[in-house]
C-alpha cells in the first residue's frame, strides 16, 4: 500500500475552506488516487462512488481549473503541485524519483499543449518546473581541475579515460559524483614518487 505525504494545513488554506463539501472530497480522493508523478486517469463514475456525491467532468475541471492540466483529450489530469510537495527535487540517482522521471518523460508533460514547462511547485509557492539533478559527465579539464584543487597526484587523463570507456559506472552502478571517485582514487595513490606504485593494471572497478 502507497504512502504519501499529507499537507496538515490544507484545511485553513482557502482554496480547499472554500471548496463546497463534495469537492472537498474529490479533492483529497484525486490525490489519493493519482499517479506518483501527480498524473490522474480520470474516471467521475468512480469517484462519485467512491466519494458518495454524483460529480460531472465538467464541473469538476471548472472548480479545480487553477489546481490541473488536463490532456489526453480530458482522460488525464496533471497536478503540477504534487510533485514538489512529495518529492523537492528530483534525483534520477534516486530510486523513487527516476520512476516519477520516466513518467513525466513518458507522458512528454512539458510538451503537452496547455501545460507550461514551468508547471510545478510548492503549495504557496509560483510555479515552476521541477529541479532534476542528473549526472553531468566531466571533462577531462574538470577533472584535472580538481586534481590541481586537491593537489594530488591522479592522472586526470587516466581517470577519464577510464570511465569514459565503461559509461561512467562504478561497478556495475551508475555514477552519481565523479568527485566522488576521484578522492577515491586519490586514496589509493602514493603522495610521491618514492616508492610510487605502477597504477597502469590496477582494478579501479572495486572503488
């Protein structure tokens, strides 16, 4: 069964105080039984059961005109709010999110006539497109950059050559912070020439 968070101040904003009692309900119920990308596949049959009040499509998109996008040639609702409010912002690293992703990318949300690419946000907040941090390979400038920053002695050329050839993956995962891998790195190299190990053969794919 699906958890979600739950806004505990709803009742005193005046969107849904002043919402005659019935859409009250659908409200709550279309959040309930939305997507987890906010996305809902409208059914009024259902709802008016399930709620105990008959509800019209049409009456219903006037009341919550400010609140949806409707597409899908009105079977689909988008709540641009939801998203925000469930997740901040979203990650592909993250397991949940990318899920969230690839149905905002399936649906091409950004794209479809009637909905902005500046669409979603907080509650009290105005509208704007969620934030999705994805992984930005480096160059090998950036890396070397940071090298020269943490004054160490990885080959930054090696480095990139490296994982540009296996997809940026550490392991059998996908990489989430190249920085990351480079302190890695940087831990297992000599500080100096003395003694300095041969790196040429060693197996990276363990970091």
């Amino acid at each position: 069964m699906a958890k979600r968070f739950t806004d505990t101040d709803k009742w005193k904003k005046g969107f849904i105080r002043n919402l005659p009692a019935k859409f009250k309900l659908l409200w709550l119920y279309i959040l309930d039984d939305c997507n987890h990308a906010g996305i809902w596949d409208t059914d009024f049959e259902v709802a008016s059961i399930r709620i105990g009040s008959k509800i019209s499509e049409k009456e219903a998109a006037k009341v919550f005109a400010e609140q949806i996008k409707i597409f899908d040639k009105g079977n689909k609702w988008f709540i641009p709010k939801f998203i925000d409010f469930q997740y901040g912002t979203l990650n592909e690293n993250s397991r949940p999110h990318l899920a969230v992703i690839k149905l905002l990318d399936k649906y091409d949300v950004y794209n479809i006539e009637g909905i902005s690419p500046v669409d979603v946000a907080g509650f009290e907040n105005e509208i704007k497109k969620p934030v999705i941090k994805r992984f930005a390979e480096p160059t090998i400038d950036e890396v070397d950059a940071y090298c020269t920053e943490r004054n160490n002695k990885v080959d930054s050329i090696k480095f990139h050559n490296f994982y540009s050839s296996n997809g940026w993956k550490v392991g059998k995962n996908k990489m989430k912070d190249w920085r990351a891998c480079v302190r890695t790195w940087e831990a297992n190299t000599p500080k100096d020439k003395t003694g300095r190990k041969q790196l040429a053969n060693k197996d990276y794919n363990k970091f």
